[in-house]
C-alpha cells in the first residue's frame, strides 16, 4: 500500500516530467493526455487524492472497526463457548 510520503516522491518526480517536457520544443504526443496541459491536470488531481487521503483513512477505518466489532463478539462467545465445551467433555 502506497504512503503518503512515497505518494509525494512520486508526485514530487512527475512534476520534474512534466517541467522537462514542458521545455522540450520536440515534444509533441497525439494524445491529449500526454500533452503538458493534460499532464498539468493529472498533476492536480493527484495532488487533491493525495491530500484527502488521511480524511479518507480515517472514514475508511471507522466503518471497518463498526462493521467487525459484531463479528469479533461473535467469535470471541463461540470460542468462549468451545472451550467451556471441551473442558466439560
């Protein structure tokens, strides 16, 4: 799973891209994508996911924690319950 940190090594390296293409007067690709202006606004999104990435852990291990707590009482009384058994038995 990426980090923030390598997410921002990894963005840190793509502006480096895009400044050095940004510069190159031979550089001309067909597609939109891949023209500084499309690299420009892959750039700011990437930077905008990056950001909300720690708001979004934060909501994403919640629900974790609310969806398992069931299951975990669950488990924990049907181990419980095995133990007693074979101790009995």
């Amino acid at each position: 799973m990426p980090t923030e940190s390598g997410d921002m090594k990894l963005l840190g390296n793509f502006r480096k891209l895009i400044d050095h293409v940004s510069g190159e007067t031979t550089y001309k690709p067909s597609n939109d994508i891949l023209k500084p202006a499309g690299l420009e606004a892959q750039y700011t999104a990437a930077q905008a996911a990056t950001r909300d990435v720690p708001a979004n852990m934060a909501a994403y291990k919640a629900a974790i924690n609310d969806a398992s707590r069931p299951t975990m009482r669950s488990i924990g009384s049907s181990c419980a319950r095995a133990i007693k058994e074979t101790e009995q038995g």
